[in-house]
C-alpha cells in the first residue's frame, strides 16, 4: 500500500486505517439544523425587509446571509454523507 490515503492525503501512521467519524451522527444533525437555518434566513429576509434603511438593516441582511450560508453547509453535509453511504452500500468489483 503506497502512503496516500483514499483522498489522497499522506497518513501520520497514528491513526487507524479502518478510522471512521460518525457520519450517522453527523447526517442526523445536517438534517435536523438545515431546514432551522433555512427558516431562520427566512425570517431574517422578512424582518430585513420590513426595517427601515439604516444600520439595523444592514445588520438583519447580514444574519440572513449567514444563515443562508449556514444552510448551504449543513445541505451540502448532508449529501455528501448520503453519497458517502450509497457508494459504501455498492459492490465493489472483483479484481
């Protein structure tokens, strides 16, 4: 076995070659905040809107933005980790 891993980055040697993170933990938490983030921006949008221009404003766009961001992030987890799951389930051919 040659020194790169999987996705290419040098191991330390330290960790185990089996080493997992808790996708399933991690995909529960993608999914439960994505759809609390998308709210959120939601809501800001609207309060956004419904301020007077000034800095208040500026401030509510801000939060909205980094909400929506937020969300991006957790969706984009969540995917991924879902993919991650599909391609573990698949039959790898023999060689």
């Amino acid at each position: 076995m040659n020194a790169l891993s999987h996705h290419g980055a040098a191991r330390s040697g330290t960790e185990p070659t089996t080493a997992r993170s808790a996708t399933g933990l991690r995909l529960r938490l993608s999914l439960i905040w994505a759809p609390i983030f998308l709210v959120l921006c939601g809501l800001l949008a609207w309060g956004a809107a419904e301020t007077q221009t000034g800095d208040t404003q500026t401030v509510v766009i801000a939060l909205s933005t980094a909400s929506f961001l937020a969300f991006c992030f957790a969706l984009g987890d969540a995917l991924r980790l879902i993919m991650g799951r599909r391609h573990e389930r698949q039959p790898r051919p023999s060689t």
